[in-house]
C-alpha cells in the first residue's frame, strides 16, 4: 500500500522511507505475539469490552426495564445466531486456522490466500441464502422459539421486526471471522483485541442517541453498525495490510472448500449446549414477563468476566495448539493443554467466589429506571447459581479448541448434539419445578456434564492426558477460593447493604480488597504457583 505524498520522507542517502510515527504504528499493528502475550493482549480488550457491556446492560435496562420490549430485544437474537451457529459458527475462524496454518508452516502463503478467497466468496454465497429465507420465515421462527409470545402478538411482532434487523450482521461476523483467522495464524491479535469493544459501543450508540426516534429497535441498529465496525471492517483491515491477496472466487467443487466443508460440516449439523443453553433458558422464560430479560440478563453479566479468562484465552490458544498439533509435538500438546486448564480453572474458582460473594451489590449496580428493586434481587438469585460454574465454562472452550486444533470436529459436535437432546427434559423439569431458578440450575448441570465429557474422550484418544492437570495448584486455588469467599461475605456483612449505588460501589470496593488480599494470602501461603504466573503475564 503506497502512502501519500505529504508522508514521505527522505533521507540524507537519499533514500525514501515513512515517518518514525508511520513505522512505530505499523509495527504494533503488525506485531507478532506468543501465546502469553496474546492472552493478555485479548484480557486487556475483553476487560474494556466487559466494561462496555456493563454499561450496555445498565443503560438498556434504565430504558425499558424487565419488560415486553426489552424481552423482544433478546429474543431477537436467537435466529441471527442460530443461523451462524450452523452456516459458521464457530467453524468459520476455527477451520481456517486449522487449514491456514497448514499452508503457512509448508511455506505456501500464496496457496493459503487462495484456499481462504475460495472459502470466503463461496460461503458468503451459501449466507446471503441464508439470510434472506432467515428474513422471510422470521415470524414463524418467533413463535416456535418463544412459546410465551403467541399469546402477545405485540412483543412477537416487536422481536420479528428486530431479528430482520439483526440478520445481515451475521455476514460481516462471517467476513471478520475468516480475516481475523488470517491475523491469527501470523500470531497478530491486535486489530481482534480493537474489533471487541466497538460492538458493544455501536450497541451504546444507538440507545444513547437514537431511542427517542426508533425506540428500542435503535439496539438492533446498533448491533448491525457495531458488527461492521468491530468485525467485518477491522479485521479486513489488517488482513490487507498484512499482503492479504483475495480473488473472489467460487467454488463448491475446490479442494480448498471442500476440505474446509469437511472439517466445519459436523461442526454445523452438530448442536452444543453452550449454543442451546441461551435457546432453551428463552423458550421457557418466555412464559414469564420480563423472563427472558432476566435470564438473559444473568448470563450477560456472568459471561463478562468469562469472557475475560474464558474466551480471550482460548481465542489466543487456538493457533499455538494448532501449530503443534502440526509439529507432532503430542507430549507438548497435552502439556499445553493441560497447563492452560489448570491455570484458567484455578482462577475461574477466585473469580466465582468473589462474583458469589458480592451478588446482591454487583446486581443492584444495574438497578434504575424501569429495573426496579424486585427486578435486581431475582437477577441476583439467577446471577449467583450460574457463577458457580464459572471455572467450567472457562475450561470447556479449551478442551473443544484441542479437538480443533487436532483437526477433530466429530467427537465434539457428536458429543453436543448427544448431550444437548438429552439436556432437554432436565430444563423442562427443572424450570416447572423451581422457575426460572431452576434454568440456571439445568445450564450449570449442562455445561459440567459437557465439560467433562470432552476431558474423558481428550484423554482416552491421547490427544490431553489427566496426568498433565496441575492437580496440586488446583487444590490450593480451591482452597483459597473457599477462604476468599468466607472472608469476602463477612466483609461485606459489616459494610453498608444494598441501598445506593454510591453505597453497592464502596462495599465492593472495600470488600474486594479483603478477596484479593485473603485468596493471594492463602496462596502463597501453600506455595501456589499462580500469584507469580499471573505476574509474568502482565
């Protein structure tokens, strides 16, 4: 790419070259990192897109509270990602990594551009069908999906109109995903880390300026502006840059394609609970007003931490498990494996016990407006249960992108669909007998069977052996986890109870720095490992 004229300098040799500004901003874009580093990197960006989905919640909630709209809002996504789900996916960034990593260690970079032209121009042709027969059989959808709304034609209409909004977001997700796949296997997370937090922000955008206009399809808007922005601009971006050579070309019969439909088929007729989980919870909330609101609500602001030492670390995970998958480095394999379980499991169980800890205070931060106080201490029952279960949720992502890595996507979709047909009267039986408590309860039964599941088949086809779990620093982080959290509710007993926000902010403050100081204490205290890993990685 030729820069202009007004940028270019030249040298007393006389040679042409960028300003230093140029080339220092060129270099952090285009900086490769290690699997440490990427992982901060990406905790960094989810932090700051964490942050923004706090204030998206608290600003939506304030607006239209726990009610017909904002339960239509939700809804509205259930196609948009259903049809991802099984179209892409997750096959959309996992396959091509597996298949651009290939090219890339075989020295074959002009091989792999194309094999990533053929996969993009013919899968945004087999979406675009998508898409439309998604716009047109919506209203249908709407009803089987959310059993509660055919008797609330108003809400059923509202969520249609939002799902045919949302809908066209899925390709620039599908083209961010593929070009982010290319930046990935260069090790270069720089423009994923930028692309995360502007979806949130559109979402603000819209609620913030254009609410009094649209109402609350001003969010869906918001979405589809956040989705260009964040993913399908940015990552394309930075794929260009990177000497990307794309050709549009189609081809269903290429092997580039068919060996990518290969790998990405049984990820696209599999289910997962970790998809149907949000499928189910709605189906059944839905019977209840404000239902879905709450339980989507709940798993918004339990995934946000999650998010944090869950999905950033198995984003940066993915290329390096892959990288030596294709080394037939197997011992380093399970090692890699092992060791990324153990490190996010014991800090997954810190984490919960805070969350756990300071529920009813983190809960009522989301209070105002239209949310009322009812509304925060029903978020703050179904908040708690799935808390539980962060540490599993984190683990559960790794332990599927080591199957991926290994080229293996049967044994996961098969297991999913399995345990996902099965799940189904649990969530039925549990959500007549307890609620909407009783959701919460089925999603943490479900992800725990599904968790271990996949440890059980990664070890019996000796792909990540049991016996490189760090067992021992797991049981000092339980431990401390359990003291933590001991310490952290006595604290805030005596600190001042839910109120005001001002109030809610200095007990967590306050009752925050006990959890850290007691889990950190307690740790060191047993020779953990873990304080001075997560010092390294800073």
């Amino acid at each position: 790419m030729s820069l202009p004229p007004e940028s270019i300098v030249q040298s007393p040799s006389g040679t042409v070259t960028a300003p230093p500004n140029t080339s220092r901003l060129s270099s952090l874009m285009n900086r490769q990192h290690t699997a440490g580093s990427a992982a901060v990197l990406l905790m960094v960006s989810a932090i700051v897109s964490g942050l923004l989905g706090l204030e998206r919640v608290r600003i939506i909630n304030k607006l239209w509270g726990a009610g017909p709209e904002q339960d239509a809002y939700q809804a509205a996504f259930k196609l948009p990602d259903l049809l991802s789900y099984f179209l892409i996916g997750g096959a959309a960034s996992i396959s091509v990594i597996t298949i651009l990593n290939r090219y890339r260690e075989a020295g074959d970079e002009e091989g792999g551009d194309r094999a990533l032209s053929v996969i993009l121009t013919t899968m945004l042709v087999v979406l675009g069908i998508g898409v439309v027969l998604a716009e047109i059989f919506a209203p249908q959808y709407v009803l089987l999906a959310n059993k509660g709304f055919r008797s609330e034609p108003l809400t059923a209409a509202l969520c249609t109109r939002m799902t045919r909004i949302i809908l066209p977001a899925q390709i620039f997700f599908f083209i961010g995903s593929v070009m982010g796949s290319r930046l990935q296997v260069r090790k270069i997370f720089i423009y994923q880390a930028i692309a995360q937090p502007l979806y949130p922000l559109g979402i603000i955008c819209g609620a913030v300026f254009l609410h009094r206009q649209l109402g609350i399809t001003s969010l869906a808007y918001g979405v589809v502006a956040g989705m260009f922005a964040g993913y399908g601009l940015l990552n394309s971006l930075g794929a260009f840059r990177g000497g990307l050579l794309y050709r549009p070309t189609v081809g269903f019969r290429d092997p580039a394609f068919l060996e990518w439909l290969r790998l990405s088929f049984p990820l696209m007729i599999g289910v997962s609970l970790v998809m149907f989980d949000g499928i189910f919870l709605g189906y059944y909330a839905s019977l209840l007003k404000g239902g879905i609101t709450l339980v989507s609500n709940a798993k918004i602001l339990f995934s946000a931490p999650f998010n944090v030492i869950g999905a950033a670390a198995g984003a940066a995970s993915l290329p390096f498990f892959a990288s030596l998958y294709q080394q037939k480095r197997a011992h380093d394999f399970s090692a890699a494996v092992g060791r990324a379980v153990s490190r996010l499991f014991a800090v997954g169980m810190l984490v919960s016990a805070w969350m756990i800890a300071l529920a009813p205070w983190l809960m009522d931060l989301f209070r105002g407006g239209r949310f009322n106080r009812v509304d925060a201490a029903k978020l703050t029952q179904l908040f708690a249960i799935l808390s539980i279960t962060l540490a599993i949720w984190a683990v559960q992502g790794i332990y599927a992108r080591a199957f991926y890595a290994a080229s293996d996507t049967k044994t996961p979709a098969i297991t999913g669909t399995l345990i996902t047909v099965l799940s189904v009267p649990m969530y039925a039986g549990l959500f007549h007998l307890a609620g909407l408590r009783g959701l919460a309860i089925a999603s943490d039964i479900g992800i725990l069977v599904q968790t271990l599941t996949l440890a059980i088949l990664l070890h019996r086809k000796r792909l990540a052996s049991f016996g490189d779990l760090e067992f021992g620093e797991l049981g000092r982080a339980l431990l401390a986890a359990v003291v933590a959290f001991g310490a952290t509710a006595t604290a805030a007993y005596f600190l001042p109870g839910v109120s005001t926000h001002a109030r809610d902010v200095l007990t967590i403050a306050c009752a925050s720095m006990v959890w850290a100081g007691v889990a950190v204490a307690v740790l060191i205290a047993t020779g953990s490992k873990l304080p001075k890993q997560l010092l390294r990685r800073r």
